[in-house]
C-alpha cells in the first residue's frame, strides 16, 4: 500500500472549493452545449462550439475560452441572440459571458497569450449593418500606420467588374465571402490575415480576390493594392535576380497595404520564390499589412511549400469555395443574363443550372456561347439547342445525370412539386413517383443507396433497395407502370444525348 500525504485541513478546504468551483462553471456550460447541440446543426456545433473552453464562473460572469479571434467574431455576430438567452436561462437575469481569445497571429516569436472581451450580450449588438457580416470592433489597433506618407501611384491591376455585387452569395461561399468583406472593410485590421481562399477550378478564388481589393479602392482610395497572379509575381522576381534589381522588388512588395497572391499552389517546389515572398509576408503581416492569397487546395494539401510559409498561412484564416448549389447556380446565370441584357426561357436557364455542376466559369461559358451561337446562326434558341452546346461544354465525359435532375424529370413527369417528392408523405402517388426517382438514381448515377435516400425524402439505403425491387417487379406486372417507366427513361435520355 502506499502512503499517501495528507493535505493539511485548510488546503484542503482551499483543494474542495477550487474544485466545486470547477463543477459549478464546467457544469454550466455543460448545459449550455446541450442548448446549442439541439438549436444548431452538427456541423455547426462542431466546428463553432465544441472548440470552447469554460474556464471560470465569478460572479455570475462565465468567461469561456474561444481558440481565435475569428471564432469570437463569428459567435457574437451569428449566435448572439442564443448565447444571450443560454446564458440567462443558466445564470439568471444578471448572467454574463466573457470571452478570452488564444491568440498565436502575434509575429514569428509572440507566444499564444489570452486577451480579455466582455460579451457583447450584455450590451446587446443590434441591427448589426446588414453588408458588414463580422463584428470587428474588438480588434487592436494598428500603431504603425503613418498619416499622410503618401506613396507611388501604382495600378492595382484590379478587374472592376469583379466586385461583390457580382458575386453570388450562397451556402457555398458564405464563410469566404462575408470573412472577404470584412477584409475590404478593415483591410489589416481583422484576424483574417493572411486571408487564404481555396476550392477548385472555376469556383470564384479569382472574382472574390478581386472583389476584395476593388472594394477597398472604391471605400479607401489611397491605398496602395496590388493583385498579381503568383506566376507573374515568380518571373518578376527572376528577372529582379538577372538584372541585379533583387532589393528594388522586395522594396516594392514591401510597400503595398495590400497584397493579393492569386494561384499560390504555382509557387509550390519554388524554393526562392518562397523565400523572397516569406520576407515579403513577414514585412507586411508585421506592419499590419493585409495579404490575401488563393489556392486551389486547402493548405495541407499544399505540397512542395515551405512549412514556415505554410504555419504563417494559419495566423489568418483559411475560407474554402465549394460547388455551388442548384439555387446559387440559378442566381449566378440569372445575373449574368441581366449583366449581359440578355433573355432566356426559364427551362433553358433550369436545364443549364441543372447540368453543369462543378464550375462556374463552365456554367457562364455555356450560357455565353448559346446566345452567341443563336445569333451567329439567326436561329431562336431552343432546348434542344442548349442541349446540344451543353455537350460540347461537358465534353469528353458522358454527360453524367445527377439525382437532381432525375427528380426533375420524374415530378414534370407526374405533375408534381418536387417538395413532395423531397417530403415524408405516404400519398400513393408521390409514393410512386418517389420509386421511380430512386430506381432511375440507382441505374443512372454513381450515388450510393443511402445518399439517394437522404436526397430522397430522408429515407435508408434499405428504403432505396426496396424501391428499386418493387419498380422491377411492377414493369412486369403492370403494363401502364411500365408506360411510365419507359417515357420518364425517354425524358431522361435526351438530355444525355444532347
Ligand atoms: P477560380 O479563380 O476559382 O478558378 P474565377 O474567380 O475565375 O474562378 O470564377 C470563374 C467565373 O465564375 C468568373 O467569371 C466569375 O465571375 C464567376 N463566378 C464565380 N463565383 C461566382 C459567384 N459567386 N457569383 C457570380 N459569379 C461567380
Ligand atoms: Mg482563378
């Protein structure tokens, strides 16, 4: 047995109370996530709310640790009415909630270090301005800017079409979009720094970059932007090397408020390259200069870049773009129509959304070139058309039917919305319809069973394999179901052959 030492009884009172202490703030917040988990989507929950930390409960303040800046920002601005009523419900009218921010974006030595913020639920934030999305009240001030240095007018090499009244919102690009601008509200002054935007080809990294320094220039004239594609930004500074004017280009990089790096994965495995841009970032990022990056893959992905590049990438904030979905490709072409003047029934702009899926340079590229190829031949412009530019636009690949689509055709159909068929109801016909969406999904997509169910009314991979053996057994049974089996194949069909 071993011997253990007793605490004498006054640090033992002192060990008991720190200890209830503890119960007490753990166990309130334990309440609250339970609030949060049932008034937020898992997702949510876990990227916004599992990361907190209690740390203390005084006087009926709880003070909660929150990893960054961001995430601060991102709570009082989207779930400040929740926070304030779980709070109150936990502590009481007088309850209060404190936050203290881990911050690492201090420079290259600073040590994470807490700062302090009151919960704005006790001041209430109201009528936050609709156009300004992050609360960025709290950030430090800048003690480096210098009033009235006045700088080399340079071209910013901005595209002004590419604003943010041009660019779409939707679930896609929210967070990438509202963190961008702020960027163009405060530019240095937020946690985004660097702001790093990443997602595929076509998605929009390009226009939002853009649109960031655009808004800047328009709200704040006098600051110097400047957006280069990184490869320009490469053979720049090659040619810097051959004609002996190295320091020339580092002085002119330093100079900038802001700086926006467009297609970083180019710059992977160029050693020098990075180099130079690393004394470039850490010049600018200490002189709370603002940089903005894009790359079509998230940075761990980042193979061939310099980790010390890569760790300072993570002082800001990383924002990804993802596929657009069906109603923001709509709003996207019918913003282009309107920008273009141009007019197009609604089921050639439908059957153009619902075909291209994954890039909206593809997306704006198809409905381009039917307009032009109508007016080039003086011929009206007809589905049948479209069908036919969109092949060539989806080319190489047979052209891929997405469960979407399937629903589409089938509700057209049978006359039905396709909320119903997206719904629980047990109708005989919507039933049916459902079926059918779900066979013609198995047959013709490459989606599993239980993700045709999710899309499917929220039904189970077991729900979608019954589906298609009942479809299977009545097309030999029922002469009118097989009718409709094989029009709705038809239906199908010629979007595929074009
Ligand atoms: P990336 O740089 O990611 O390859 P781009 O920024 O070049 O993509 O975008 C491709 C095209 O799609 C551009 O014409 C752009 O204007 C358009 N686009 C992308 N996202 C949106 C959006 N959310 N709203 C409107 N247009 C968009
Ligand atoms: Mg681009």
């Amino acid at each position: 047995m071993k011997a253990k030492t007793k605490p004498t009884s006054a640090r033992k009172t002192k060990a008991k109370e720190a200890k209830m202490q503890k119960k007490n703030y753990e166990k309130v917040w334990e309440n609250c996530l339970k609030v949060f988990r049932d008034n937020v989507s898992p997702q949510n929950f876990k990227t916004w709310f599992e990361p907190i930390k209690p740390i203390k409960l005084e006087n009926n303040v709880l003070t909660i640790e929150v990893p960054s800046q961001f995430v601060y920002e991102w709570l009082e601005e989207h779930y400040i009415a929740l926070l304030r009523k779980t709070i109150k419900s936990q502590l009481g009218r007088d309850g209060k909630l404190e936050y203290s921010i881990l911050m690492d974006s201090v420079g290259a030595q600073g040590k994470p270090y807490t700062i302090k913020l009151p919960g704005k639920t006790v001041n209430k934030l109201k009528n936050a301005p609709v156009m300004a999305p992050l609360n960025l009240n709290a950030t430090i001030k800048n003690p480096f800017v210098i009033p009235g240095l006045k700088k080399i007018d340079i071209d910013s090499q901005l595209n002004p079409s590419y604003t943010f009244e041009n660019f779409i919102e939707g679930d896609c690009n929210r967070l990438a979009r509202s963190a961008g601008y702020a960027v163009s509200q405060k530019p240095g002054g937020t946690s985004f720094n660097p702001l790093l935007v990443y997602g595929g080809v076509g998605l929009g990294k390009t226009h939002l970059a853009h649109a960031i320094g655009v808004e800047i220039k328009d709200k704040i004239p006098q600051k110097t932007v400047l957006y280069v594609p990184s490869d320009r930004f490469m053979n720049q500074f090659v040619d810097s090397v051959k004609s002996n004017s190295q320091n020339d280009f580092v002085h002119f990089y330093q100079m900038l408020d802001v700086l926006i790096i467009d297609d970083i994965q180019f710059l992977a495995g160029k050693e020098r390259t990075q180099d130079v841009f690393f004394h470039i970032f850490n010049h600018l990022h200490q002189n709370n200069k603002q940089i903005i990056l894009t790359s079509d893959k998230a940075p761990v992905d980042l193979q061939g870049m310099e980790h010390r590049l890569l760790s300072r990438f993570k002082w800001g904030l990383s924002a990804d773009l993802q596929n657009p979905d069906l109603e923001t490709r709509i709003a996207i072409l019918k913003k282009k129509m309107y920008m273009e003047g141009i007019e197009l029934p609604t089921d050639i702009v439908d059957y153009i959304a619902y075909s291209i899926t994954n890039n909206i340079r593809e997306l704006e590229g198809a409905l381009i070139s039917i307009v032009a190829q109508a007016s080039l031949n003086n011929k009206p412009i007809t589905l049948e058309l479209a069908k036919q530019m969109i092949d060539k636009f989806v080319k190489n690949t047979v052209h891929e039917i997405s469960i979407d689509y399937i629903q589409k055709v089938v509700c057209d159909y049978f006359e039905l919305p396709l909320e119903l068929l997206k719904s629980k109801t047990r109708k005989r016909e919507v039933v049916q319809a459902r079926q059918l969406a779900m066979y013609f999904s198995k047959n013709l997509t490459k989606s599993s069973l239980s993700n045709i169910g999710i899309h499917c009314g929220g039904k189970d991979h077991a729900t979608v394999l019954h589906a298609c053996r009942t479809v299977g057994n009545l097309m030999e049974t029922d002469k009118k179901f097989k009718s409709y089996v094989t029009d709705i194949q038809k239906r199908i069909n010629i979007s595929r052959e074009g």
